[in-house]
C-alpha cells in the first residue's frame, strides 16, 4: 500500500580533529552521531553512535582503532549516488558494513597509491558463524587497495570473516568533464554455503550547470545457490541552493525476485532538503 513518510535520512553531528603530541606525529579522533530529526527516536535512543575512533597519524601513515566503517565500505568512494536514501547500495549488496573492535593501519598516499588493513577481534563472539567462538585478533579481516590520480579512481576491497560473509569487490570512478561515472563489481559468499553471490553495480552523475545534477544508478545480484536475485534502480537529481545546502528529488525501484515467488517490489519517490555544516 502507499503511504506518506517523514524521514529523516541519517542527519549526523559530530568533532573530529588533530592534536600534534610531537614534532610530525598528531593524535587524531573522530567522533559522530546520527540523530532522528522526524520523531527524536533513534532505535530507542536519541543518539546512534556511528563513526568513532582515535589514532596515531605520523609520515608512516594513520594506526587508528574503534568503531567504524570498514576499509572495504570505505573503497566504495561515493560511487553510491543515493547514499542513505531508499536508493542506498546496502539495501542491495553485502560489504556495507559498520564494524565494532577495529584496528587498522591506513598508509601515507605514495604516487597515488594508499592502502588500508582492519583487524576485528571476535571478542568471544562467533564471527565467522561455525557455531564456535572467536578470541583471536584477526577473526574478522577488512582491506582495501587503491589508487587515485586526476580523474581516476579504482579500488579492490575484500572482507574475511566480516558479518560472516567473505567478499570482493572492485571499484572505478571516472570523471570527463561534467559527467562522473562509477562502477563496481562484487563476488561474496557465507561461511554456511547458503549465500554465493555476485553482482555488479554502475553510476552517473552529470552536472548541467553550477547548481543542477541529475543522477542515475542500477545495480543487480544474483545468488548462484538458490538463484534469487536483487535489483536497484534510482533516478534524481540535485538542485544547490548555496553552498552546504542543496534540494533533491529521486524515484527508487528495488526489486527482490525469489525462484518459484512473485516478486517483492518497493517503490519510493522522495523531495528532500540536505544542509551541511
């Protein structure tokens, strides 16, 4: 059935910054909350937390550890054109996680090329879901690759052992002129064999003057087991009010189709209003 929704689309506040403790070397933190502008109730509170963490940064590069989003959501580099909205890759694909216990070792950017490595402690948890607990350092396994020059941007990210599922994807961006174009590819399976996966997902943004951008993206998946298959499909576009703050409108089809089931489709057509500050 149709309905009418408020939402309010993960509104966030937060500080982030540096500290220098010696001559090169700062300590660095982060800290951001989301809050629930419609009715005030973020799953029972007022605050979720959402990226926190705190680190070391020195010409080595960042060793950094909390609460976060994984190297490999991170390697998606904002390809995702319709990022919290119903139009949100996560609704689709595996690998958009925000992961507890990390600890990570970001390198220095040399000749374009910067790198990520996340170790996630079970913590006597089952991470890997084999029906045993999990208390060494590296039970959960993030990273990501890549290299950005100009106009280009490619990535490959993998996760072990993260929301129990084993993944890979590779990501590219490329801009020409005032169209931005992305791209990624995706194979991940579970450590109980009842999900393999692989998919594809593309993007383009064209930017018709200062201030409109009309946006466009599809992504599809397939699941070899049991053959089901998921689909995204947004189209909107992008209106800048000034700077900060801009006006959008998008239409969203997600489709999920199950063997020998009629499809489950969910439409949404949204007008919204984004500041930042």
């Amino acid at each position: 059935s149709d309905e009418w929704n408020l939402n309010s689309n993960a509104s966030r506040l937060g500080v982030k910054g540096k500290t220098e403790i010696a001559d090169g070397l700062y300590a660095v933190y982060k800290a951001e909350f989301e809050m629930c502008v419609d009715d005030g109730d973020c799953k029972g509170q007022t605050f979720t937390q959402r990226n926190i963490m705190g680190g070391v940064r020195g010409s080595f590069g960042t060793v950094w550890a909390g609460k976060h989003d994984s190297p490999t959501k991170l390697a998606q580099n904002k390809i995702d054109l319709f990022n919290d909205l119903e139009g949100d890759i996560k609704n689709t694909f595996e690998g958009e996680n925000r992961v507890s216990n990390i600890v990570a070792y970001t390198s220095p950017t040399i000749n374009g090329f910067s790198s990520t490595v996340a170790m996630m402690p079970g913590e006597g948890a089952d991470v890997d879901g084999d029906g045993q607990d999990d208390t060494g350092l590296t039970d959960g396994i993030s990273y990501s690759v890549s290299y950005s020059m100009d106009n280009l941007y490619i990535a490959v990210a993998g996760d072990q052992d993260v929301d129990s599922q084993d993944l890979m994807r590779i990501v590219a961006q490329y801009k020409i002129d005032a169209l931005k174009l992305g791209v990624m590819y995706q194979q991940n399976e579970d450590n109980l064999g009842t999900k393999d996966e692989s998919g594809f997902f593309v993007s383009a943004a064209y930017q018709l003057d200062k201030k409109t951008t009309l946006k466009a993206q599809y992504g599809s998946i397939e699941d070899d087991v049991d053959g089901d298959e998921e689909e995204t499909l947004s189209l909107g576009a992008d209106y800048k009010l000034a700077k900060g703050t801009k006006v959008y409108v998008f239409y969203t089809d997600n489709t999920d189709s199950s063997t020998g089931v009629a499809d489950d489709e969910d439409t949404a057509f949204g007008l919204g209003m984004e500041h930042k500050f």
